[in-house]
C-alpha cells in the first residue's frame, strides 16, 4: 500500500524524514526562494497563490490534482501530527492537545512516527482522525460551534451563512449534518486526516467545489489577516459536516488518534565558520533580558578588533527576540570583519531542566557544555561569559597555542583565597567532592579557549551532562569542566579574565588568603587588563560606583541600549528608596502630625509620593 502524509510548512522546520511523512511548502508561489528538501504547492495545477485564503488546503488541492498513485492521502501541519502510538495515552492541554516541546527523534519514538508504524495503522481504516475535541472545555469557546466560530472576534457569521447557503443549493442532503454540527459542541479540528483514495478524491472534489463558491461570494475589502483566512476555517467545519454524513451514508472503519503539538519545530542549524581565513570565532550565551549587557560587551570587542582578522560571534541563546537580534546586528552593520551570529539552543532546554542551579546563575551558564557538539565544524572557539568588558584584541588571546589541552583559561585567585582558609569547607569540598587534585590550579571559567576538537575526543555530550547531574556543584559548570579539564589545562595570564573586587572584599578579605604568587598575580594583572569580568551578584549596571565599573559605562554609553540601562537603574534606585522610606515606621508619627489625615496639604503629600513611589 502507498500512503503519503503531507505536512504543510509555510516556514523553514525541522520534519522526520521517511517515506510516509512528505514537507511540503503551502504558498511557495508567493515567495522567491523555496524551502530545502520538501515538496512545493505551485506545481502543476495548483492554487498556491491563494494561500492568504485557504492555508493548508493549497497542499491538500496539490495532492488531490497532481498526486494520483497513493492509496492513502493525509494531511499534518508543521507542528501538530497525530501520534501512531495506540498503547499509551498522553495527557492533554486544555485545547486537547498532547504537547512537546521538541520534534526530534525521542518524539517520533514516543509517538509512532516512523514509516513502519504509520503505515501498519493506516491499512486497518478507511479515514483517521484526530480525537473530537469539546469546546465547551476549552476557554472563551462558547457552547455550541457556531459560537466557537464567531467567538474569535475576527471571523464573520455572514461568510457561515454563506457556506450553508451554497450548501442548501449544491449539496442539499448535507444540511442537516451541518445544523447538527452548528448546533453540537464537539468538533475534529485543524483540517487533519488521512482518507483512503476513494473518499480522500469525493470529499476533494466536495470541497473545493464549495469553498470556490464560497469564494466568490465572500467580501474580502475589510477583512483582517485572519479574517482573509476564511475558507480555512469553513474548510474545518465541512470536514466535520462530511464525517457525519459519511457515518450515515456507509460501514466506514474510522480511528480517531489523539493530536501532538509540538512547541519548537525550527530547523536545527549547523553553523560553520563565517569566514574562509583569519577566523576569529567567540562564543557567548545569553537570554534576552541579558542583551542590553551583551551590547555592551560586544562595542568593547569592536573597539579592539584588528583588521587583519575575522570576527565570527555566536551568541547562543533561548529566547533572544527577533528585535533584539536586529539591534545587536546593527553594532557591526558598518564593518566587514565581524559577523553576528545567533545559535538557538532551546532545543536541548530538556536536557538541562534537572541540572542544579543557584544563586544568580542562569541556565545559559551551562550552554558551553554544548559547544563541542553543536559546533562540530569549529575546532576552537573562544568562549566568554556576558558580564565581561574587553580591553585588548581578542585575536591575541585566540591565537593562544592550545594543541593538546581540552582548553586554557586563567588561574581563579578568588577560589583559591576560599580554599586557603576563608571558606572554611571548600577545602574539604574540593580535595573530596569534586576532586581536584591540584586545587591552586583551578581555573575561572568566565574567559576560556577551548580546543573543541580535542574535547570531541575526549568526552561525549552525555557524559558532560551526566556528570554536570550527579552532584549539586557549588560553582555549577565551573566546577564541572575544572574536574574534566585538570590535568589538561593550559593556564593563560590573569589579564585576560581580571575579577572586580567584589563588594570592597574579594581581594583584601579573600584574595589575600591565596597563596602569595597567586595574589602577586592578580594584582599585576589588575594594572593591565585585557578583560574585566564581573563576577558575582553585584554588577556595574547596578553599582555605577563599583570596582572598573567605569570601563563598562564607557562603552554602555555608545550602545543602542544605553536609556534601557539607565531606566533599570533608576528603577533599582527608586524601589531601594521605597523599601528604605517604609523601613522608617518613627517617622510615620511626625508625617500625620505635620501632615494631617484629610488635609489638603496631606492629599499634595501623597500624589507626590505616588509619582516617586509608585
């Protein structure tokens, strides 16, 4: 038996790949360049340039008119599939979905998806369906379909009329299946099926039949977006209205398979190096609240680049908006040796949901355990976290000879001032817990080249992670590449990764109690340095007066972000100053005396509070 299930995609997404399971891009007359690696709706006879209209059914039209040796034709969307497996039930969302979060090969096990499966299923029916859905168990949806349908807002009831009017006059015997539909609350949604051959070219022929009459009728002028997608959604409904008159008018086999929804169906890309020769590539990770300080960040490289070199800058990232991408873009878009890039990574966020986090530390921290596997074709990369300023030409740092070493990075004087007396349990935390066996040689992981080749050959992904999750790390990631990294570790001068001097107390409270050559280290290094990092909780975006915090406002004040910096700044100043004032209960007594309760003078009082306050 031959069976094709087309997926429409009206975007770039990752698909499994077999030979039932067919991407196939809906619109692509409407766009110059076709999507990679799946079939496109403008072949043949066709009516993909009315995909504003009719959305998916451009494929559904495409199969129909040009595709006739199948046994079997069905329809998915880009992220929603039925699952194939009849074993397990999954719980449902409230729209009575089952939802994932990735579409990977994981999912395709869990859900069937493979050829083998889908075909055994399909050859028992004659149509499968996604499970009826109740809308009177969804919010907002009324209690009957046709209050489903107008309850958007965007949709019109004189375009239903329309359909039931065309209805009445070329399909009279389908009228009352859709009263009973209109009427009734339960409803197979997002036009998915698979239909044997036969019924699959009735109920095409049936359709788009009705839908062009519909077509012609309708009064587009002032629709919205989603208004003009109109015969779509009649299209949901007639398929309701065929099921029903088909389970009256014939012994069809129908399975009924609960619908998957998958949250991230982007195309996984394999970046490269972005240039040919002198290739300089650097690694950063961050969320999207992060961006104002990774512009700062990313001026301060700018301002030191060499024109010898390339610039390759991959920023990984989860929730990194398209704006925020643009503008951080717009820093380079006058220079041609640097290129911006972006590395979405949400799609191992499973992978880190049960790794221990602490303190200020965000998830992003644990992403350069990533990089050896995610950028395969990169054999070095020069990783740097995002509270750091840089004061020198990367490139020197780069070009760093680490042939041999898992990576090189800079001795940590603050750890080792905790380990040397001022935390009393670090050394007892380190010497056996995390088991480091030279402990003065523990390195900052904020500023680290790593040899991505020779970590490739030293460790799998899976044996980072498991490791990274076998223990509650005190210092999370750090700690896990100091324990897989010592013994191949080439330290680098302490100029290139230069701790502030945290609160007034890291360097005369704890670096002070490191080892004297280690201290010496970090004080010379403090008259020459090539990178300040920002360590700890205490920022310069938030102590403008703190240790080189002047560094990073010089460079905060040429970014497109800097009024953002300053509006978070007095926000953190003006909450500080609210806390502080009802922190003063005495003065209370004094303000009601000299302003009294319902005086005119008390009513100015509090509006200028509310205005500094509130």
């Amino acid at each position: 038996m031959k069976s094709t299930i087309f997926i429409s995609c009206h975007k770039e997404c990752s698909f499994i790949k077999n030979d039932i399971l067919k991407p196939i891009e809906v619109g692509s007359a409407l766009r110059k360049e076709r999507f990679e690696g799946m079939i496109y709706d403008d072949v043949g006879d066709n009516i993909s340039l009315s995909n504003p209209r009719y959305c998916e059914l451009t494929a559904q039209y495409f199969a129909w008119k040009n595709i006739t040796d199948q046994d079997y034709y069905g329809f998915f969307h880009y992220r929603r599939y039925l699952s194939f497996n009849t074993v397990k039930r999954y719980k449902t969302d409230i729209w009575g979905n089952v939802v994932e979060d990735i579409l990977d090969r994981s999912a395709e096990k869990k859900y069937g998806l493979d050829g083998k499966t889908i075909s055994s299923l399909i050859e028992r029916y004659d149509i499968i369906l996604p499970e009826k859905k109740d809308i009177t168990k969804m919010p907002h949806m009324g209690k009957n379909m046709r209050e489903q349908y107008l309850g958007s807002g965007y949709l019109h009831a004189t375009d239903l009329d329309i359909m039931m009017d065309v209805l009445n006059e070329k399909y009279p015997d389908f009228v009352k299946y859709a009263e009973k539909y209109e009427n009734g609350h339960m409803t197979y949604l997002n036009n998915m099926f698979i239909m044997k051959k036969q019924i699959f070219e009735n109920y095409s022929q049936w359709l788009f039949d009705i839908l062009k009459e519909c077509d012609k009728r309708i009064d587009y002028k002032d629709y919205s977006v989603e208004a003009i997608r109109t015969p779509g959604h009649l299209a949901e409904r007639l398929l309701n209205i065929y099921c029903l008159y088909l389970k009256d008018h014939g012994d069809y086999s129908i399975k009924e398979l609960q619908t998957v929804a998958f949250l991230n169906t982007d195309p996984e890309v394999q970046l490269i190096p972005a240039y040919a020769e002198h290739n300089i590539a650097i690694a950063l990770s961050a969320n999207d609240y992060y961006v104002p300080y990774v512009s700062t960040l990313l001026l301060s490289i700018r301002d030191h680049i060499s024109s010898y070199y390339n610039y390759d800058i991959i920023i990984m990232n989860r929730d990194i908006s398209p704006e925020s991408k643009r503008r951080l873009s717009e820093q380079f878009s006058d220079i041609n040796n640097v290129s911006l890039r972006f590395l979405d990574v949400s799609k191992y966020e499973k992978q880190f949901a049960h790794l221990f986090l602490r303190g200020h530390f965000a998830l992003e921290t644990y992403f350069r355990l990533l990089m050896p596997s995610i950028l395969p074709d990169y054999d070095k990369v020069l990783y740097l976290d995002s509270d750091i300023v840089v004061n020198a030409d990367l490139a020197e740092l780069y070009n760093e000879d680490i042939d041999g070493y898992l990576l090189a990075g800079c001795h940590d004087a603050d750890t080792a001032g905790l380990y040397n007396g001022f935390e009393p349990d670090k050394k007892e935390y380190m010497d056996n817990v995390l088991k480091i066996k030279q402990p003065y040689e523990y390195f900052q992981a904020g500023v680290l080249l790593f040899n991505l080749k020779e970590f490739r050959d030293t460790y799998s992904t899976k044996e980072m992670l498991e490791f990274a999750a076998s223990y509650k790390w005190q210092l999370l990631d750090q700690d896990v590449l100091n324990f897989l990294a010592q013994d191949k570790t080439k330290i680098i001068d302490m100029s290139w990764n230069v701790m502030t001097n945290w609160r007034g107390i890291r360097i005369p409270n704890i670096i002070n109690r490191a080892p004297k050559y280690l201290r010496d280290e970090y004080m010379d290094a403090r008259s020459h340095p090539k990178i300040i990092h920002y360590a700890g909780p205490d920022k310069p975006w938030q102590q403008p007066y703190s240790d080189y915090a002047e560094l990073f406002w010089k460079y905060a004040r040429n970014s497109i972000y800097y009024e953002v910096l300053i509006q978070r700044l007095a926000y953190q100043e003006a909450v500080a100053a609210k806390k502080e004032w009802r922190g003063f209960p005495k003065a209370r007594p004094i303000v009601n005396r000299v302003f009294p309760a319902g005086t005119h003078r008390r009513a100015i009082l509090d509006v200028i509070y509310s205005k500094i306050f509130n």
